[in-house]
C-alpha cells in the first residue's frame, strides 16, 4: 500500500531513491511535460486551484496536489504506472481544496494504468476504474544570449515552471509594471509577450533582481 510521507516545504525536493527506469516502451508523450489536471474522479478541478504531474526521464514523478507538492518515484511502459511512496509539503488550504486534494490523493495512491487519447489528454486509472484526468502545458522554447536554452510552461494564471541549465524551477507572479514577473527563491522570469523573457538571479533577500540576466528570445 502506497503511502504519503509529510516533508517540510524546504525539503519537498529531496529525493526518494530511485531503482529503475522508465520502461523502453514507455511513450515519449508521457515525460519531460507539465500535465495539469483537469478531473479527478469524475469531477472538474475547482476554479482558482491547480493540480498537476511532471514526469521526468530521471523516474521522478513531481508536481501539485492542490494545496501541497509532492514528489514519487515511477516506473512505467507503454501502459502501466507504478508510483512509489511519496514526499509531500504539509501546508494547509481552503477547506474545499483540501477535500479535492484528498480526492487525488485516493487516485493518485491506486494509480495502475495510464494512457494518452487521440486528443492528447493523459487518464490515470485505478484497478476500481477511477481516474484523474490532464492536458500537458504547452511549452514555449527560449533561445537565450548567453547561448543557453530556457524552456517555460505556465500551469495556471499564477505560475510558471522554467527549465534552465538543467535545472527546473517552479515560481510565482509577482508585481511588476509591465509584462509578467514570475519569482522563486532564487531566480526572477520577467517575459514581455510571447516572445521575450529576461531570467536573472535573485540575491538573498531580494524580490526583486538587481543582476541583468540574460535575455531570451522565443525560436
């Protein structure tokens, strides 16, 4: 039986260990994409809330429950999904959102089978036929001035999950006078339209960035 270990939100990163990998015939629609779910057990997600799934390569499973991140380990192939034992941050929300947390919890823990339809919508199936439902966040692709690659998504109105260096970083909207200005503890992703973002450190205790940053256009 799989089970939920509460983590600290400053430690919801740390790793599980990881033993396998994903399996060959795994489809490649299923990895290294945000999914943001848009059903859990038959009812829509709740206005305002964000559940989602981010499976890497690396057979880690990260993303939201609602209220709280979590991250799992996973195997899976072409249809089956096994999800280990999962770490989860431990704070607390809206009543009606923790009861839709709980309700992906009970999917998410009985997960067996996955599949992908013909329009591009992924279903998580329990063996008793429940299931949560996501479309993947499209993604834009940035070519930066230093050379670098940047690759943004945005699961909601509020947020923003960029990958840089290697590294993903999930970040909030923040004020600003023109544009949209995501931060994380570390870093600052200020676009300007659909094509034009600046992604620059923060220093400690900074909300805002006083280092330039690179700019990135989008291909």
């Amino acid at each position: 039986m799989k089970r939920f270990l509460l983590a600290a939100p400053l430690v919801a990163g740390l790793a599980l260990s990881a033993c396998a990998t994903v399996g060959p015939q795994a489809t490649a629609q299923l990895v290294d994409r945000e999914w943001v779910v848009q059903n859990i057990a038959g009812q829509p997600v709740l206005a305002g809330s964000s559940a989602t799934l981010m499976f890497g390569r690396d057979n880690r499973l990260t993303g939201d429950t609602s209220c709280n991140s979590y991250f799992a380990d996973y195997t899976a192939d072409q249809s089956t999904l096994t999800i280990g034992n999962a770490g989860m941050t431990k704070r607390a929300c809206a009543p009606a959102v923790m009861n839709q947390e709980q309700r992906f919890l009970d999917v998410f823990n009985a997960v067996s089978h996955y599949r992908i339809d013909t329009a591009g919508a992924l279903h998580l199936a329990t063996p008793a036929g429940a299931t949560i439902t996501a479309r993947a966040a499209p993604v834009t692709t940035y070519r930066c001035s230093d050379g670098s690659t940047v690759r943004a998504s945005y699961p909601t109105s509020d947020t923003a999950r960029v990958t840089a260096n290697g590294q993903t970083i999930d970040m909030r909207i923040a004020v600003s006078a023109s544009g949209a200005r995501y931060v994380s503890d570390d870093w600052q992703w200020w676009t300007r339209g659909t094509t034009e973002g600046l992604l620059a450190p923060l220093a400690p205790g900074e909300t805002l960035a006083s280092a330039p940053g690179v700019t990135c256009t989008a291909r």
